[in-house]
C-alpha cells in the first residue's frame, strides 16, 4: 500500500496525511534511543524538500492557474501525483534476512510494479507542464528524468530501482519531449536552430570509459534529446509557418542527425519537422521524408537511411501531416498502396523486435499508420471532392477490411497471424470524418448474428464503432440513451449487474462498445465542457470501474477483468477531454483512485491514468484546453489509440512517439478579469456565461454556445457583453 496516493477526498485524507508524515519519519524504529523534536522536524523537512524541489525547478506555475485554484490543494495535489522525483513511502517493512536480489521478495516486487507507474509519468509532465516556462536561448534547456525509489518501513534512506537500458529508452525520450513542450509557444518562433545544436549531447571519451557509464549516460542523453526534437517540431505553431528551430533547420544540420542512424532520434526529427509544416506540402521536407519508405525510393537504389517499422511508420504518418487536408492525389495514391500491400503480410515476418533498437515496430505498426496518413490527407472529403472521385476510395479501403471471421476461406490461426484491419478501417473513418454518410458507415457495421459476433476480436468491435460514430459525428447526443442506442443488440445489458444471461465473452464485447461510444462523445464535446455529456461518460466510467474490481476466480472473469482494464484507460481519457484544462474535481477523485501502484496495473494502464490527469489541468489549469475541429478529432484519436501499451519498449501496433500529438490540438481559451487601470488580477470577479457562473479566471466556452458575458466583481460596476 502507497499512502496517501489511492484515496478520495474526504475525512480519510487527514488519516493517511499522519500515516505519509509516520512514513516519512523512517516508520516505526528499532532503535530503543527517543530522537529528539529537532531530528523529527528536520526529517520531515528534509522529506518535503525532496518531493518539492523537483517541481519547482522544472516549472513555474502560471499567476492565473493559482488564482483559479486559490480555494482548495487540487493543483498541488496533482503536482504531487505527478511527480517523477519523489520518492514514495510504503508500510511495507522489509526483515534483516531478506535479500535484496530476490526477485520474488517483497522488495524487487514493490520496486517493479513502482516502476511501471514512475516510468509513465513523463507523458503526464508533457500536458501539465505544457507552455508554462520562460525560454532562456543563452542555455540549454534541462531534462528531469524519472527516478523509481522507496522508502520501506524502518528505514531512513530511499531505495532504488535500476532498470535495463532498454526499459529506459521511451521514459527517456517523452522526458525530452515534457521539457519541450514546457516552453512558452509564443517564444518558440523567435529560436534559431542553432539552439537545437547547443542542446546536443556532449561525445563520450572512450579512453578514460572502462566501466561503461560514460556510454550509458549518452545514449540516455541522446534519448532523451531526440524527445525534445520532437516536441520543438510539436510546439511549432501553425500561424507562425515557417518560424521555429526546427522550420529553419538547414539541411546540413538534418543529415547530421540522421546519420547517426539512432532510431528514436530519426523518428522524432522525421515527425517533428512533418508537425511543424504541417499542411504545407514543403517539398524540402517531403523529400527527406519520402528517403525512408521504401516504396517510394527509386527501383536498384540502396537503403541509405535506418528502415526500421518504427521509423517508416513516422515517415509515413509525417507524410500525412504534411499534405494533411489537401486532397493530394498523389499521396493518397501512395497510402493506399501502402495498405494494400501490408494487408498481405505477417504481422512480423522476421526477427526485428529481438533487434535491440527501441524504434523497432511490426508491419501492423506501420499498416495503422498508412491509414491515418490517408486519413489526415483527406480528412472529411468524404464524396465530395472531384480530384479523388475516380479512385473510389471507399471502395478499395472496404474491399481491405473483412467483413466477418470465421466464415471466410482464411482460417483463423492464418488470419491472426496476418496484419489486422484496423489500418483500412482507420482511413474509412476519417476520410468521412463527420460526413453523416450513411453508405461509409454501413461498410463498418457489425454483424447481427451472435455466433458470428462472438468470433470478432472485442477490440475491432471497438475500433469500428468508434469510427462508425466518427462518422455519423452530427447523430452524437450526450445522453445515456444514445449510448445504449450504439451497443449492439446481443449485448444490451448492464455490465455492472450480476446477470447470468450475458455471457463471458458477449459481456467483454459489450465493455468495449461502451468505452467507443463514449470516446466517440468525448472527441465531439472536447473542451466544451458539456454537463450532459461529462455525466454520460463519468456513469460508465463507475461501471466499467465496479468490473474491472471485482476478483477474477476463473479463467474467463481474469479475461473480462482485464477487457474491463483496458476500456477503463479510454475512459478516463474520455472524461477528461471534455473538461480539458478546468480540474473537475469529481473527474480526479476518480483518477486519483486508479494510482496505486499493484500488479494488477501495468505501464499503459498507468499511463492513459496519468495523461488524463495532465488533461484535467493541461498547461496548469485554467489557461488552455483541447479543440473539437474535425482536424483535431482526427489527430486525437491518433494520439488516444485505445489499445495503450504494455511494457515500456511495447510498439507492436501504435508507436509511443505518437502519443504526444495532442499537443497539436491546444487552444488558449481563458478569460480573466483585470482592473484596467492598474492590470491585476480582480479578484471574487464572478462570471456569468449562459447558464454557467464561475469565478475568475476560468475557461471560455465555444462561441456557438455564448450569447452574452456579464462580469460581477466587488467593488467596480456590472458589466454585460453582448456577443
């Protein structure tokens, strides 16, 4: 048990304050001497500047985001949940004869299940710390990296973990990305890319390196860097195109990080110089990309580039997010091309993932992000434009996606160990993105017969009905009938409910059509805030919890237990787009439960957990939150993939780097009220919006949804806008 970590907020809270303040003391002492009250205090302050400092060297809290939360601990308590340097204090006490090497004792096993909680923290840094720091070009930015320690009952010092080389490739590198995105956006325009180069990591002296270390610590430093790579080409903004480190990177400085053949770093440049024109169809930036797909390379020519999956699938999502919403033929061509001849393959012919690069991927990998890339290419097109009439794109993508299992001549041993369909049926629902086409949605139906619903694989249930609502996108309703409405008729049941007649595995089917409908509602209602839709979403959120607690006594509830695992990750980070940026304190009660460090929860579970917690108070709260336009739907559900990873190098399906591309989706909406004279804040100001009444400062709601702003505030006169 982890104090203090998996508690709601009530009168337990002062219980498990004493119980982390009797823990950070050292626990109960063998020693028979009393310590004195200055020994204690000074523990205790010793305690607290450790889980303190880190946070307050890595960021500044912005004056408004502590004004907006000025009336409870949830900011600190968030800053303290998400911290990567803190070490945690346990009641487990560890006996003189146990060893420490055991890796059945109870010291290994609280260290690794600690780990995969620690180690998904990066991700989560990367949206509260997102915009919030001063850039200072004179010095290289800094890159706090996560630390897993303990400290166990009876004793006085913090144990630590060390992990495997390759554990720490991925942590590294979205700690680079989390010290990116830390810079204020609006400054990032005036960088040169010099600054890029001063932020490189300095060569390791093999001469005097006999232990190695001096080699570990660099390839932890270029990890690490090549995440800040890719979170410069993610704070690029679109309005300032061409301005930004990596915009004005010349080619030079390019080839000198892609000859280096380092796998995570030529993933980040590829798909951080694609984010930062994004839309432009740069043709310096196209060719670079274009040199790692092989199938665009001209035919006899050698494969001068790293081909790792992991790094073509970058090249070709970043294909997608530069011609992203211009209809080009010619990349549209090529992406379905791409998915028509993965369609055919394993899902890994060779031995690369015994490979120790961490870009390493499958061909599923890279099949997924051929669909995406057509996806963001013609996104919402749909039927209408003439330039791709006469490729029948809905026709050649449904001929990829199979229409059943189990009946079709393949059998099922051949077809699980085939590439899956979830690349073709991506780009269905994004080149139709809103589209209200009832044909495009058909092709995605289910099948109604239960024998045959029976044999899907529950997660591409949840893949079509996602995309199927992403179509219909204008049918959404934010209410639970709606819902109910979208799960398939053999499975229209209550989870949550002790009934017989829902077996095993129509009940996990049914788990997994919920968590889609309800991210399908989440991305329509992002930012907005939206009552109705936030209670939807937070009743099956309770649901789909009292599931995946209940004990697993057989084979069959350890299978729905963990289907019920994995659709709770989509559901926490459904409930909190929709309240992005506002810290909804019943969204992080519920949040904050899931952060206990157990078995039973692994890195991904941690990190869907973790990232919805950063998104409750992205850029600290109160400032920015997360656009609902039909580009960022798309780029969300790139980002949010529902299937989160397993382990820490796990890249099989979706690549890690992936999950940051919510940051192309950020919009500052706050609204403050000043003192026009001398420009400070008014304080106790109450804002009337519609039928929402707030104190400032707090998040402006979309333009479509407010008439009017009237503003209270003691001591000055009312003031009402019309809008």
């Amino acid at each position: 048990m982890i104090a203090n970590t998996n508690e709601n907020f009530d009168g337990n809270d002062l219980a498990t304050s004493g119980q982390a303040y009797e823990s950070a003391l050292g626990g109960v002492s063998t020693s028979t001497e009393p310590k004195s009250i200055t020994e204690l205090c000074e523990q205790v302050l010793e305690s607290s500047r450790t889980e303190t400092e880190t946070w307050e060297q890595s960021s500044k809290a912005q004056e408004f985001s502590t004004v907006a939360f000025s009336r409870d601990l949830r900011l600190e308590e968030v800053e303290r949940l998400l911290n990567m340097r803190a070490p945690t204090f346990t009641a487990i006490s560890l006996g003189e004869s146990s060893d420490p090497d055991d890796p059945n004792g109870p010291r290994l096993q609280f260290l690794t299940h600690l780990a995969q909680r620690v180690l998904a923290l990066p991700l989560s840094q990367a949206l509260l710390r997102y915009s919030s720091q001063q850039l200072k070009p004179q010095s290289s930015l800094p890159i706090i990296y996560p630390k897993v320690a303990a400290r166990f009952r009876g004793h006085k010092t913090d144990i630590t973990w060390t992990p495997g080389e390759a554990e720490m490739n991925w942590p590294l590198f979205h700690s680079g990305v989390a010290a990116a995105l830390s810079v204020e956006r609006d400054q990032l325009c005036s960088v040169h890319s010099s600054w890029v180069l001063l932020n490189w990591p300095s060569e390791p002296d093999d001469s005097n390196d006999s232990t190695g270390s001096a080699a570990r610590e660099f390839d932890a430093a270029m990890a690490s860097h090549a995440g800040f790579l890719l979170g410069m080409g993610l704070l690029a903004s679109k309005q300032d195109a061409g301005r930004g480190p990596l915009c004005n990177m010349p080619p030079w400085q390019a080839f000198k990080y892609l000859s280096k053949r380092h796998g995570l770093t030529s993933i980040a440049l590829l798909l951080g110089c694609a984010c930062a024109h994004r839309g432009t169809m740069n043709s310096s930036v196209s060719k670079i990309l274009s040199l790692h797909i092989p199938n665009l390379l001209p035919p006899g020519s050698s494969e001068l580039m790293l081909l790792s999956y992991g790094t073509q699938a970058s090249a070709l999502l970043g294909l997608g997010l530069l011609y992203m919403q211009s209809q080009n033929r010619r990349m549209v061509e090529v992406m379905l091309h791409e998915l028509e001849i993965t369609q055919g393959e394993a899902r890994d012919s060779s031995n690369r993932l015994e490979n120790s690069d961490p870009a390493e991927s499958t061909a599923e990998c890279y099949s997924l992000s051929a669909g995406f890339a057509l996806g963001l290419v013609a996104i919402g097109c749909g039927q209408s434009t003439q330039s791709l009439a006469d490729l029948k794109l809905l026709d050649a993508l449904s001929a990829l996606v199979s229409e059943s299992y189990g009946t079709a001549s393949i059998s099922m041993r051949t077809r699980r160990e085939m590439v899956s369909d979830l690349g073709p049926i991506a780009a269905i629902g994004l080149v139709f993105l809103g589209t209200n086409y009832n044909l495009a949605a058909q092709r995605l139906s289910l099948p109604r017969s239960i024998p045959h619903l029976r044999v899907l694989d529950p997660f591409v249930v949840m893949w079509k009905l996602l995309m199927q609502s992403l179509i219909m996108l204008e049918d959404i309703q934010p209410t639970l009938e709606w819902i109910e409405s979208r799960i398939p008729a053999a499975c229209t049941q209550d989870p949550a409910a002790d009934n017989e007649e829902l077996t095993s595995d129509l009940l996990r089917i049914r788990l997994h059509a919920v968590a889609a409908v309800c991210f399908a509602m989440a991305l329509k209602y992002a930012g907005s805030e939206n009552a109705a839709a936030h209670a939807a979403i937070l009743h099956h959120f309770d649901a789909l919890a009292t599931v995946a607690a209940k004990p697993s006594l057989s084979y069959e509830s350890s299978l729905t237990k963990a289907a019920a695992q994995s659709c709770l990750d989509i559901m926490c980070i459904s409930a909190s787009l929709v309240v992005a940026g506002s810290g909804d304190i019943s969204t992080m009660k519920r949040l904050r439960s899931l952060h206990s460090a157990t078995g039973s929860r692994l890195y991904g579970n941690h990190m869907a957990s973790h990232m919805a917690l950063g998104l409750l108070f992205i850029g600290g709260g109160a400032q920015f939150t997360i656009s609902n336009s039909t580009a960022s739907i798309a780029l969300l559900t790139i980002a949010f993939f529902p299937r989160f990873p397993q382990h820490y190098t796990d890249n099989n399906e979706h690549l890690q780097a992936w999950r940051h591309l919510w940051a192309l989706c950020v919009v500052p909406r706050c609204l403050v009220v000043r003192d026009v004279s001398t420009g400070k804040m008014c304080k106790d100001a109450v804002v009337v919006l519609g039928n929402k009444r707030a104190v400032s400062p707090l998040l402006f709601p979309l333009l479509e949804d407010t008439s009017a702003i009237q503003v209270d505030a003691p001591g000055y006169i009312p003031l009402k806008l019309d809008i």
